[in-house]
C-alpha cells in the first residue's frame, strides 16, 4: 500500500528556523517582519501578524489574528489569544506618528480581543507588568503603566496615562479616566468607574466611587501581617469615616500611626495626588 503524505499526520504549522538554530511552530498564514525577533518555542496562530522591530520572547503563545505592532516588546511565556491588538497606535489626536514602544512583561496572559495601545511622544511608551491577566475586550490606552500581577477584567478599560498598581483588580466594565492612579492591592468593583485616584489596599465600589474597607481578603493572600492589616484599617477609618476634613485626618495619621512601610505608602500616595482622592 502506499504511504499516505506526510502532511496528512501534521498539524498546519510550519516549522522555521530562526536566530541561533531555533525552531518555532509558525502558522503558514502568519506574516512575520524580517526584522522581528522570535525567540524559542514560540508559537504563533493564523493569519497573525508581527510588524517590524517586535521582539517576542522565549516560550510564547501567539494564537489566532494576533496583531503586534512595530517597536513592541513580549516578555518570556506570555500568552496572547485570538484577535488581540497589541501596540497599535494610540486613539488620541495628538499623536503624530513618533516613534514610541509597547511593553509586555513576562508570564502575562491576554484574552481575546484585548487592545493594548502604545505610547505617545507624553512618555514614549506603554509599559504592563509581569504576570497580570487581561480578560476579554479590555483596554489599555497609550502611556498606561500596569504594575505586576495586576488583573483587569472583561471590557474594563484604561484611558491614557493611567498608573495602576502591582496586585491591583478591576472587576467586568471598569473605567478608569486618563491621568487617574489605582493603588496597589486595591480592588474595584465591576461596573463602577474611577475618575480620582484610588489609594492602595483598599474595596471602592458605587456611584460615585467611594471607600468600602480595607482589602483584607486580597492582603491576606499576599502575605500582610494581622498588624499591617490593623494600621492600614486604622489608618482609612481616620481618613475615610473619622469626620475629619481631609488635611486634618492626614496630620492626625502622622501624629497617631507610627512610620512603617504601608502608613508611608499610603500617605505618600494620597499627598502625591493630582486628581485628588475617592
């Protein structure tokens, strides 16, 4: 009987060589600039694209209609799934057509549909963490910075110049407005928007955003100690619920609370404020 082909028994992939002998699973439909740079066991799906200058790091999963765009970097085994657009050019008038970057860290999962923008000649780029997960259809605009370990949930969005901390959470249909920071280990909750900045550690939930405790479930699993966890609710009931005015609660954290590392990050972030606080 005789031998059936060969391409019968294989997926449809094509297996290149590229940069120190290393072969990577590419798609036959994906179009792959001559100047990017693949590193190994990196997959890429159908009929994606990278443009020129990407650089893609080891162990990656492109998948399906991926779009990365010129001058984005991909950090070690990240994962990008089907019709996501990373590094395109920012929605914003100004823009002119500079030279600017995208950033990927590493360990980063990004869902379907999820459009990661670059930066604008404000910052020069748009900069997310390591090991953060986007879920379907969010958003980052241009000159965002993501921290690690951040998750944004389905259909939130970033406006541009956005600072969001390491282990932040935004629940399904988060806005954030441009120039707005969310502290670190903060969760808001899914529908709301964010249009003041959003202190470290802290549940914001309503309309308006507003302080709804301390984050203690989410500082529990990273590790904060029942005494860390006491000053930061002691510090936010002073703040938030003493009926102080805001600058008289602030002198009163000063005098009361004793210096450690998450009172002064606290208060360095609510007197760095530009938007003002929730």
């Amino acid at each position: 009987m005789a031998s059936l082909p060969l391409i019968l028994f294989l997926p449809l992939i094509l297996l290149i060589e590229q940069g120190n002998n290393i072969s990577n699973l590419i798609h036959p439909t994906a179009i792959i600039h001559k100047s990017a740079s693949i590193g190994s066991n990196v997959s890429i799906g159908p009929y994606s694209v990278v443009e020129e200058d990407v650089i893609i790091g080891n162990n990656c999963q492109i998948g399906n209609f991926v779009t990365i765009c010129s001058d984005t970097t991909i950090g070690d085994e990240c994962k990008i799934l089907h019709c996501s657009s990373i590094g395109e050019i920012p929605q914003d008038l100004k823009f002119e057509g500079e030279r600017t970057q995208t950033i990927i860290g590493e360990r980063t999962k990004i869902r379907e549909y999820v459009t990661i923008n670059r930066g604008t000649r404000a910052l020069g780029q748009t900069k997310v963490g390591s090991d953060c997960l986007f879920m379907a259809s969010s958003h980052v605009a241009h000159d965002c910075i993501v921290g690690n370990h951040v998750i944004m949930s389905n259909l939130s969005t970033l406006g541009g110049h956005v600072e969001v901390g390491e282990w932040a959470v935004l629940g399904g249909g988060v806005l954030v407005h441009q120039f707005t920071k969310v502290g670190s280990h903060s969760f808001i909750g899914g529908g709301f928007r964010a249009v003041q900045d959003v202190p470290p550690f802290i549940l914001a939930a309503e309309h308006p955003l507003s302080y709804k405790g301390v984050n203690l479930v989410g500082l529990k699993r990273r590790g904060f100690s029942k005494e860390e966890r006491k000053s930061i609710k002691h510090i936010y009931n002073l703040y938030f619920k003493s009926g102080l005015n805001r600058k008289d609660a602030l002198d009163k954290i000063k005098a009361e609370i004793s210096t450690s590392t998450v009172r002064d990050q606290i208060l360095e972030f609510i007197q760095t404020s530009d938007r003002g606080i929730i």
